[in-house]
C-alpha cells in the first residue's frame, strides 16, 4: 500500500501548521508592531476614531430621548392635547430623528475608514510577504511545507489585518458604550442601574471565556483543516499515481480521516457557542426581569417615571450587544498576537542567500567557470558533507559532463552555480569573481539551468518560452524553439506558438515539456547553460538533433551536462565522474575508457555491444 506521503513531509522539518499561541511579551510586541502599521494611515485611523466616539456617544442619547418621549406622551394625554406639551414631544421625537440619521452617518463613517485601513494594511502586507517568499533560500523552502506557507498568507494574513475593525475600534466603542453607559444608569438611579448592568460581569466573562475556547478549538480546527488540504493537494497533484496504483480507496479512507477529525472538531464548536449563547441569553432576561419588578414598583410608588423606567429597559438592549462582543474583542487581540507572530517570523527570516552589501555586477569577459575546492553540505543533513573537493574549470565552447550514481551530488553541483545555495567552503568563480560577492541578478542571468523536474507556467507555449525575456521578439522564441527540435511540433497545433499548455504542460508530453524548458533557458543566452538531466525523456536521436543545432549557440559558452545516459555527455571535452560527493575520475570519454575505472563499468553496461557480456551471465 502506499505510505501516508503527508505525515512524512510534515515530519520533514519545520511547520508552519503547528499553531501556538504567542507569549505574552512576543504577543505584546507583535500587537504594537501591527498597531504601528495601522498608524502609517494617520488620516484614516483619526477619521475612523473620532466616528467611532461620537456614533457611540450618539447612541447614548438615544435611551434618555426615547425615556423623554415616553413621559411627554403620557404629559399629552394627561393634558388632553395641551399644544406646549404636544410641540415639546414633537421637538423630542424630531431630536430623536437627528440624533438617528447622525449616529447611522458616523457609523457608515466609522465602517468605510476602518475597512479601509484594514485593506490598505492588508495589502502592504500581502506584498512584502510574496516579496519575501521570492526572496527566501531553498533551503528555507526544503524545511517548510507549500500549503502552510499558503495558509499563512490567507488565514494568518487576515488575522493581522481585521485587527483595526475587530480589535481597537471595538475598544473605543465599548470603552464608550459600557463605561459611559454604566456611568449614565448610576448617576439616573443607583439600584435601577446596578440591576441593569447586572448582567454585565457574567456576559463579559462568559463571552471572554468561550472566545477563547472558540479560539484554541479554531488553532486546533485549522492544523486539522490544514492537514486536510495537503492531502487534497498530495492526492490532485499525484493524481496519475493514485490511478496508476489503483490506490482510490486508500485515498479515501486517508481522506475520510483527516476529514472525520476536523468534523468532530467542527461538531464541538458548534456546542460550545450554542451553549454559551443560551446562558447569555437567560442571564440577560432574568437582569431585565428584575429592573422591570423593581422599576415598576418605583413607577407605582411614584419614585420614578415610565419615561425613566423604559431608558433603562433601552439602555439595556443596547449595552447587550457590545458586552457580548467584548469576547470577540478578546479573541481578535489573541488571533492577531498569534497570526502576527507568526506572519512577522517570516517576513524577518533572515536570507541565507542575497547580495552582500559591497555586491558588484557580474562582469563577464571571458566566461570562464572555476570550482575550487568546493565543499557542500545541506542543512540538517548530518555531519557527511553532500559534496567535498570538487574542483575543475570549464572555458567557453567546453562542455563539461558530469555522471555518477544517484544521490552522489550531481544536481546539487548545479545548485551551486546560481546560488541556490551558498558553498559551505571553497569558491565558485567566474571569470575569477567570487558568486558570492555580485549581486544574485546579474548571476543568475548568466547562468541558465534547465532542471530535472521541467516546470512549466499555464500559459501559452510562447509565454513559457519567454518567461525569461518577456520582451523577446517572436523570431528570438521561435529560434529557441528550432534549437529545441520544437518548432515544427508547435507550428503543427491548431493555435501555434499561442497553444495553452495546461496546468504544468499536463497537455504535453514528458519529451515535449523537457524541450520546452531548455526553449526557455536558452532565451536568456547564458554564459553558462546547466542541463541537468533534463534529457532523459527526450529519445537519443532528438537529443542529437538538439545537440547539433545547438554547436553554433554553444561555441562561446559553457555547457554543463548532467546525465544518466552516457551518450549524452561521452562527447564532452571533460567527463567528471562523482561519487559520495567526491570526484573519484576524470577526463575525456577515451581517457575514462582506457582507464579501466567506475566509468568504463558504466560504459560496458550501457553502451558496449554486449553479446558476450549476456553469453558470459548465461
Ligand atoms: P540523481 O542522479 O538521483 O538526481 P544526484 O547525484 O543529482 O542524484 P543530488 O540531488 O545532488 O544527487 O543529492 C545528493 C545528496 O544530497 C543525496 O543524498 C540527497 O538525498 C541529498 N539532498 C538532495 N537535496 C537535498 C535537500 N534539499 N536537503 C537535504 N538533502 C538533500
């Protein structure tokens, strides 16, 4: 049966889907540091705080002037129509109208500016996490996970940026409401509003509470959630090997589980509000009961009047709804703290790779490519260095082919080159500057790497072709694709060089893909061109074919060439053959062969006419 791929890559190493809440000092500072970001739109920030204080402070007159009403309609009546009291009411009730419409206008105010700051924070955000993400090593990349990486820049990201709407504006508006409400309902009648705001302490503290269950339920909920996209995201993107291994029930119960476990956890939340909803709910009724009892028995006693008795009923309805969000207040100061910690992680990830602060152009003269002394060893890979002693020196028009057993280091050789990583010691040198002292971008245009596993955009071909130099003229694409032994194949299709090629080029062949990538890297004209074993799909006879056209384009670069199949690099001008990291022979395909070596093994294997070696094993 096929292994559980998911858990062996979150156990790989580092990952993001693994949610703690921060520490109280980190998550301090963390809520300062997006208190700081929302600050860089004062104007808006001021707009929506000053909004947000009068709608509140509007809305608490609208208890007093409803009380108000009530006792000047009872002074009509009383007066059977008396036209003072009837125009103090009509005052009141327009009063009441105004106070209304402005409340609702600086509410609206309040909405639009703190969304938009939300927005603007967001945004800001969102860009310099995709410009860090382009940024980061591959070795950062070998130790997290994809779909975390997406979930923080969706989940975490939105944490951080409802916290303006969610966090601090509903700390002026409930400071407001409740502090000055409270303050109201004392100062009108002492035991009237104790009994309103009775209700008060056990709706706050029961709302914090299950905010925060919700909340730790939610970080739980989304490692779960998370767990369950990767699966998704395993089972679509090897889609083709779960068919191949008949392995759709498999996949299934696979699914079924991660699924069952965010359900269950799903189920619990659910409770948990629904619970919680019904106590606030009785506690609130049973504290309006009481001020009814006691407020009517001082209406009857002549203490206070209705006016007065229906403030308080009005108050309370009010307050309702802003005690109850204190919770949600309480959980967006958490989300933030915990979201922001972790999105700010990143984005202060310092880079293992980029341009050291004296970094120069890299000048090319001659194009010559130098390994001296190179060793390498990848992060968390144990003490055995990946590779060690690797020296040689490639001059333009020489190619250089490398070969070796699987995992001996040929690909990490062409890591090196563009600085997908930095050598752990010696130096890699072109035209005798160091890589690590110019700068990345004048590199990597002059080092082209067509790798193993050929990428391609869904796009058209000649976009895929062009990613490098989108400004190329067709006649440019168009020669790259010649020397790819491409163009007679894409001027074939019903829509030519505009052909989309599907999610990752599913549309094309394994051949016709690796073609495609070598198009697309030979756009850049490197000085120095890297296949790495970016043929192996492509039959002998084209890759001939490809070798040939490509004499001319190769005659003043270097040409590194790494392969399984001998016949694709016996013809290089040096033959490198590495082993546990190390170069263990070297020279030309004659040179190798009289030698008698590992290489001459490898040539008898594959390529010898061998009658006799299959009499011999007979
Ligand atoms: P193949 O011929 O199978 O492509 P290779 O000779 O190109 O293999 P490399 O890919 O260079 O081998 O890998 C060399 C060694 O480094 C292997 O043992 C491999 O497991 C290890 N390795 C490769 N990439 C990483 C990585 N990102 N992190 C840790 N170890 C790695």
């Amino acid at each position: 049966m096929p292994t559980d791929a998911t858990s062996g890559a979150a156990k790989r190493g580092k990952s993001f889907a693994h949610v703690a809440e921060a520490s109280w000092g980190k998550g301090l500072s963390t809520l300062l540091r997006i208190v700081r970001m929302t600050l860089r739109h004062p104007w808006q920030v001021a707009i929506t705080l000053v909004s947000t204080f009068i709608a509140a402070t509007l809305q608490l007159f609208i208890p007093r002037l409803l009380g108000r009403a009530i006792d000047q309609a009872q002074g009509v009546m009383a007066a059977s129509g008396g036209t003072v009291a009837e125009q103090a009411l009509w005052h009141t009730a327009l009063t009441l109208l105004v106070v209304s419409i402005l409340r609702g206008l600086f509410t609206m105010a309040q909405n639009y500016y703190g969304e938009a700051v939300g927005h603007q924070t967001g945004y800001e955000l969102r860009l310099a996490f995709y410009e860090k993400i382009q940024r980061l090593s591959f070795s950062y990349h070998d130790k997290v996970h994809t779909g975390d990486l997406i979930t923080l820049g969706l989940l975490d990201l939105d944490g951080v940026r409802m916290f303006f709407a969610t966090g601090i504006l509903r700390v002026v508006l409930l400071g407001v409401l409740i502090g000055v409400g409270a303050y109201l309902l004392i100062s009108t009648d002492l035991v009237l509003g104790l009994l309103s705001l009775s209700f008060v302490p056990f709706v706050a503290w029961r709302s914090s509470v299950t905010q925060l269950r919700l909340r730790s339920t939610w970080l739980t909920l989304q490692e779960r959630l998370s767990v369950l996209s990767r699966v998704m995201d395993e089972n679509l993107g090897g889609i083709r090997v779960v068919r191949a291994f008949a392995a759709q029930r498999h996949e299934l119960k696979k699914f079924d589980r991660a699924k069952q476990a965010a359900l269950e956890l799903a189920n619990e939340r659910v409770d948990i509000r629904v619970s919680n909803t019904s106590a606030m709910n009785f506690s609130f009724l049973a504290a309006m009961g009481l001020v009814l009892w006691f407020g009517g028995q001082k209406v009857i006693a002549g203490q206070i009047s209705v006016g007065t008795l229906a403030q308080f009923l009005t108050f309370m309805t009010i307050l309702q709804m802003p005690v109850r969000q204190l919770g949600l207040m309480v959980n967006s100061f958490a989300r933030a703290s915990t979201c922001g910690t972790r999105l700010f992680e990143l984005l202060d990830t310092e880079l293992d790779i980029e341009d050291a602060p004296d970094a120069r152009e890299l000048v090319i003269s001659e194009g010559v490519l130098r390994f001296d002394n190179v060793g390498f060893r990848y992060e968390g890979a144990g003490d055995r260095p990946t590779l060690s002693g690797i020296s040689f020196e490639a001059r333009p028009g020489e190619t250089i082919g490398i070969v070796g057993p699987p995992g001996s280091g040929k690909s990490t050789i062409a890591h090196l080159i563009p600085r997908f990583y930095d050598v752990t010691s010696g130096a890699i040198t072109i035209d005798g500057q160091d890589i690590r002292e110019v700068t990345l971008q004048s590199l990597r245009k002059v080092v082209g790497v067509v790798q193993q596993d050929a990428f391609l955009f869904t796009t058209s071909i000649e976009n895929n072709i062009a990613y490098g130099n989108p400004w190329a003229r067709e006649t440019r694409i168009g020669q790259a694709a010649e020397y790819a032994q491409l163009h007679n194949y894409i001027i074939g299709l019903p829509a030519g060089y505009t052909t989309v090629v599907g999610e990752r080029g599913a549309s094309l062949s394994g051949g016709q893909r690796q073609r495609l990538t070598i198009a697309r890297s030979l756009m850049l004209r490197p000085s120095v061109l890297v296949f790495d074993d970016s043929t192996a799909a492509i039959d002998a006879g084209t890759e001939q074919r490809i070798r040939a056209a490509m004499k001319r384009f190769a005659r003043d670069r270097v040409t590194l060439i790494i392969s399984h199949r001998l016949s694709s690099l016996m013809h290089a001008d040096q033959i490198l053959f590495v082993e546990g990291g190390r170069i263990v022979e070297r020279g030309t395909h004659e040179e190798l062969l009289a030698l008698g070596g590992r290489y001459r093994a490898l040539y008898d294997l594959q390529l010898r006419p061998d009658d006799d070696r299959l009499e011999g094993a007979a």
